[in-house]
C-alpha cells in the first residue's frame, strides 16, 4: 500500500503540473478572443467603450449605460458543448436586455447600434465577425474540455490517495494501541494553554477503556487522573480512532511530563516578556519572581533541573524577539 501511495501522489504532481500549464494556456486564449473582440467593436464603433466577457459557451458584450450599470449583449451558442463527450458546433443565438433611449444621452443609442451590427453580423454568410468567434469558442471549448477531464483526474486520483492515506494511518493507529497511551492535543492559544488528554487503561475485545481530561499544565495531569480526577469512558476502536487520529502520542509518562513543563515555560516565559518587558528576561532573578507570581513555579529560587529548563526557554525567548529588544536598548 505504501508503494501505491508514492506512485499516487507521483501521479498527483504530474496531473497538477499539466493543469496549471493548460490553464494558462486558457486563460492566455480567452483574455486574447476578449481582446480581439473589443478591437473589431471599437474599429467599427470608435466612441463604444464596450466590455467583452468570455465563457465556455456564451460571450457577453457590456456597453456603460451609467458609471455603475450596463447594457448587455449576449452572444449564446444554443449547442451547450461544455461537457466533456459533447461534441463542438456552433449555433449561435442574440439576445439582449430591454434598454431605452433618452433625449440628450447617447447610451442607448449606442446600444441600438451595437444589437443591429451584431445582429447583422450573425444573418451574414460572410461575417469576419461571427468566423472568427465560432474558430475561438471551439479552441477555448477544447482546451476547457481538457482541462476538465484532468480536473476530474486529479480529484479521483487524491480521493484514492486518501482512503489510501487514511487506511494506512488506520493500521499504524491499531498497531501502536497499548494500554498506558497518552494520548493528547495541545491548544495554545488560550493564555496558559489547554491540553486534552486520553489515558487508555484498558483494550477490551470490541472497546477501549479510557479517562478523558483536560489540563493548563501547572499540576501534573497524570497524576490527577491516577487520583481519578477525569471522567471514564469506553469506546469502539473505530470510534477512538477517529476520534485521536490527530491526536499526538506518548508512550512513557515522563517524556509526557517533559513535553508540559516545557510548554509551560515556554509559553510562561514569553508571557513575562510581553507584559513585564524585556529587563525580566535579562535578569533571571525578576524572570523567577515573575514565574512564581504567575504561577508557574512554586520557589522564587526553584531547583537546579527547572532553573536549566527556564534557562533554556529564556534564551529562546531572547532569540526569538532580538530585533524588537535590539530597538529599545
């Protein structure tokens, strides 16, 4: 399953590379046909600033009635082809909205002018016109089609490459499945950060025996839910699984305890240095006040092992805002 997972996502980056140089492709078409189509109108009526937009089977020609509004044209082809087996023809159709012609404006009459030549232009067995958009829209209505067909590739092939993904993820899940997993998702964003956390205690036949609980990270929550302080529950395998699957894991309780005393003072030392400025950082005395004030530490002179985790966090800390502390000293 792994081999078919590279040889999937090979064939995803090739089905990406080929739509986006055929999008261009599109994009370079349409935006030349719109041109082009501006031009001629402009060429036989110099005074219309008209406004050309291109799509897979109509073309809309908007002539300013107001700084805001417009008059528009549209150029239909009654055979929709933009399905991908449709073949192309062309059976062009005019339409256009209700419009008026007021004394001492020429908007409408401009608008007048432009259904009659368009209009003319379509009854005509030698309309420059009308060729030119029918050998347009057929190109842009290829290109589209093909790009379509790779669009719907690639949307099949990362459906694959998912299940296939979710399935491999789904074994690894099961195999590492041990009583005594930790189980846990960090969210920093709350001012000490939240953890949620899963214990399992017990693998049973069809269900998985585990307390649930959330933690700042000031106590030690292992601790807390080996004094039963969380709440109990079994569930499916198939239901933890989803419920987990992006949950981080941790087999040993001590590197569990590592990983939150080193959040904790993480976030806690960069806490003191936006709300008591940078001198607290310096001076590792204020720093270890400062910790205590929040909480974070018990001792205004803690032991050695937390003084070198404060340590290593504080100089992070120093790395991580230089340029602002640069400024002010």
């Amino acid at each position: 399953m792994e081999e078919q997972l590279i040889q999937l996502s090979k064939q995803i980056e090739k089905l990406k590379s080929k739509i986006s140089k055929i999008s261009a492709k599109y994009n370079t078409l349409t935006l030349d046909t719109k041109n082009a189509i501006e031009g001629m109108i402009s060429e036989k009526y110099p005074t219309i600033n008209s406004k050309v937009n291109i799509y897979i089977s109509s073309i809309s020609i908007d002539i300013p009635k107001s700084e805001s509004s417009y008059n528009t044209i549209t150029l239909t082809n009654r055979n929709n082809c933009s399905f991908i087996e449709t073949p192309y023809t062309f059976n062009p159709k005019v339409s256009w909205d209700s419009g008026e012609v007021v004394k001492g404006g020429d908007c409408g009459i401009n608008y007048l002018k432009l259904i009659s030549y368009i209009s003319d232009e379509l009854i005509s067995s030698k309309s420059k016109f009308f060729s030119y958009i029918e050998k347009e829209m057929l190109l842009i209505s290829v290109i589209y089609k093909k790009k379509s067909k790779l669009e719907n590739e690639l949307y099949n092939t990362t459906i694959r490459y998912r299940n296939i993904e979710n399935q491999l993820n789904r074994n690894k899940f099961m195999d590492s499945l041990k009583e005594n997993n930790i189980y846990y998702y960090y969210n920093s964003r709350t001012e000490r950060g939240m953890y949620y956390i899963y214990y399992v205690t017990k693998i049973n036949p069809k269900t998985v025996s585990i307390i649930f609980r959330t933690s700042n990270g000031i106590n030690d929550p292992i601790v807390e839910i080996n004094a039963g302080r969380g709440i109990n529950k079994r569930i499916s395998y198939s239901e933890l699984y989803d419920k987990l699957k992006d949950y981080n894991l941790v087999t040993d309780k001590d590197t569990f305890k590592e990983i939150i005393v080193n959040n904790k003072f993480k976030k806690g030392i960069d806490r003191v240095y936006l709300q008591n400025g940078f001198e607290h950082i310096f001076d590792i005395n204020l720093l270890c006040e400062a910790l205590k004030e929040k909480g974070l530490t018990t001792q205004k002179v803690p032991d050695n092992n937390t003084l070198s985790i404060i340590s290593k966090w504080r100089n992070e800390t120093l790395k991580k805002h230089y340029e602002e502390i640069k400024k002010t000293v």
